[in-house]
C-alpha cells in the first residue's frame, strides 16, 4: 500500500473501527486466532452491542483489511490489513537497557579475536533466540579488505588461488594456468598483488592494478602479468557464483506450529530460494534501498510470495558507509513487529560500529 492509500483509508475510519480493527490485528499478532464479535464487544473501552461490532467488522471487510477464514467464525487480518496497521498504527517499542546490554555484549563478545563470519553467525543466532524466528544475516564477500594473495601450485595447468582477508576470512579458487609457468612466476605475481591490494577491498584493488596496467607490464614478464590478472579476476563473480554469503539460524523456530505438509513445503520453498544467487541479490537490493529497518509481507515481496512469510530487514555498513550486508528477522506474518523492529535496528547499527 502506498501512503497515499495508507492516509485515504485511515481518514475513512470512525474512532470505533479503528479501535476494533487494532484488536483484531493485536489477537493475531499475539496468539494467531480470529477474534468474534462477542469478544470483542467485551474489550471494546466503550460499550458496543455484539450486532453492533460486527456491523463494523463487515465494513472492515469490504475494505479488505479482515476477512472471515471460514462462515461463522471471527476475523483475521488481510495482509493489507497488516500492512495498514504497520504503517498507520503500530507503536515502535524501545528495547529495555537490558536487552540492549543483551545485545552489545553478544555481537561485542562474539567480535572480539572472531573472524567476521563468526560474528555475523552470532548476530543471526542471536535475533533467532530473542525473536523466534529464523534470524538471517547477509554478508556481501567483496567488501572486507584484503590481507594476502597467494598460488600454490597443483599441476602443470592449475593453481590454488588463495585470498585471505583482514578479517580472518580465507578463500579458495582453483584458476587455470597459463602453459609454461614456473613456481617462480607464482611467487612473483603472488608478491605483485600482495604489495598493491594490502587494506584494499577487491573492488579497490582490481581498479588499482588496472590502473598500474603499465607499471605491472614493466615490472613483469608477460605470464607473471596474467598471473596478476587472474587472481583478482577468479573472485571478480560470474553467473554461477554467489555475490553474498547467507547465515541463517532459527530454521526450526519457523515449523514450531507448522503441521499441514503444503505449509512445511512452502518454507522449504523459501530457503531453497534464499539461497540462490537472486535470492541473495534481492535481499541486498531491499536493504539498500531504505536507509533503515523495512517490513516485507507476504505477497509483498517475489521472494516471499510462496511460503507467506514476512521479513524484517535493515542494512549495516562499512567505515565508509558503504552497506556491505543485511540482518533481520524471517518469521510468520504474525511477528511481533514492534518488539523485532528496535531488535534488528539496534543489532545492524552495533554491527556497522564494529566494522568501523
């Protein structure tokens, strides 16, 4: 829903539907039931009769923000219920000083002497515990900088590409060699690289070999220059490989009051798209777009169609406030928002300050 639309049906509310619809929403969010016109004649703070409240509920229907999940039975929020409700009505709380202490002491502990995805592990294993729900952190790979690049040789035509990053983090690539290459010529590349990308990210250091192009092709001889090349080129991406590395830990919580087959198949569903490279891609995408937290519902988002799920996401960043990754919450539609909002927030900005 748009705002425009958001402030439209807001103003079409009378105090009364405002307030029956908040209940409807609340109920579901806190124990995922219908809520009849009975009950909710009896929350109400003023009196309404029973006939009255569901004459409400109807107009709230025709609305599409509830609908009845089968005849005679209360009403449930629609996801543009939902949506409205986020955008127009929901209170943000602030997490407590403890849960804040919480927090700052799990990502801190978890920094100190650990490689970066060490701490991006705890971090996701951490919203899991406090939201239960499927806590999910993206690490973009290219961002870290740069320690050390080595080959090591394993047959006359291949070499192992190693890179190490300041983090801690190390990668391997296997890259074809060109023919007639001595160790010698590795061991010269291997120096080349590791006295131009030293503190850069990749990024940075493939602009800067291209721009010592002239330099490299004084300083070594031809094979040494491919050699130099194709170091920074194995990591440069092709279409199989994945941009962002995904840490996700909760899974479970997410089948906690699953039962029907059809529902366990569309979360599978969903963790088989998350980790494909346009899974990847389009969580980064949503992060970046908004400068902090988003909610995704449902429908709302391709990647989150199928199994009904919803997404709390926010982006953290680099010393150059360069977002580098996402965190956030995976969980039924009925999360309690207002609590994971602050949660997630407050998680991606005490990631970014470590990574400063």
């Amino acid at each position: 829903m748009t705002k425009p639309v958001i402030d439209q049906t807001v103003q079409s509310l009378d105090v009364r539907s405002r307030d029956i619809f908040r209940l409807i929403v609340d109920t579901y969010l806190k124990e995922g039931e219908p809520l009849g016109s009975r009950n909710l004649s009896r929350m109400l703070p003023h009196s309404l009769s029973p006939a009255t409240v569901r004459n409400v509920m109807s107009d709230l229907e025709h609305l599409g923000l509830v609908y009845a999940p089968h005849i005679s039975a209360g009403r449930l929020p629609t996801q543009k219920g939902l949506r409205l409700f986020i955008d127009a009505f929901m209170e943000v709380g602030d997490l407590s000083d403890d849960e804040r202490r919480v927090i700052e002491a799990q990502v801190k502990a978890s920094g100190s002497g650990a490689t970066l995805e060490q701490m991006l592990t705890e971090a996701s294993q951490m919203l899991s515990g406090m939201s239960r729900g499927a806590g999910l952190v993206l690490a973009n790979k290219s961002e870290a900088a740069l320690k050390h690049i080595e080959f090591i040789q394993l047959e006359p035509t291949k070499a192992l590409a190693v890179m190490v990053s300041q983090n801690g983090d190390v990668e391997n690539r296997v890259v074809d060699l060109p023919a007639g290459v001595t160790t010698s010529q590795l061991h010269e590349a291997s120096n080349y690289l590791n006295a131009h990308i030293r503190g850069r990210t990749l990024a940075e250091a493939k602009t800067e070999i291209a721009r010592l192009r002239e330099e490299t092709k004084a300083a070594l001889d031809t094979l040494s220059q491919d050699l130099v090349e194709k170091g920074l080129a194995v990591w440069a991406g092709t279409e199989s490989d994945l941009p962002a590395r995904l840490i996700v830990r909760g899974r479970a919580n997410l089948l906690e009051n699953v039962t029907a087959q059809a529902d366990i198949e569309l979360l599978k569903h969903l963790f088989e798209d998350l980790e494909t490279k346009d899974g990847l891609m389009q969580l980064l995408d949503l992060a970046e777009e908004g400068s902090g937290v988003r909610i995704f519902i449902g429908s709302e988002n391709r990647l989150f169609s199928l199994s009904g799920s919803s997404l709390v996401v926010a982006p953290y960043r680099d010393k150059d406030s360069r977002v580098v990754g996402a965190l956030g919450v995976i969980g039924p539609t009925r999360l309690n928002y207002a609590r994971i909002v602050p949660m997630v927030d407050y998680t991606a900005q005490l990631i970014s300050r470590m990574l400063r």
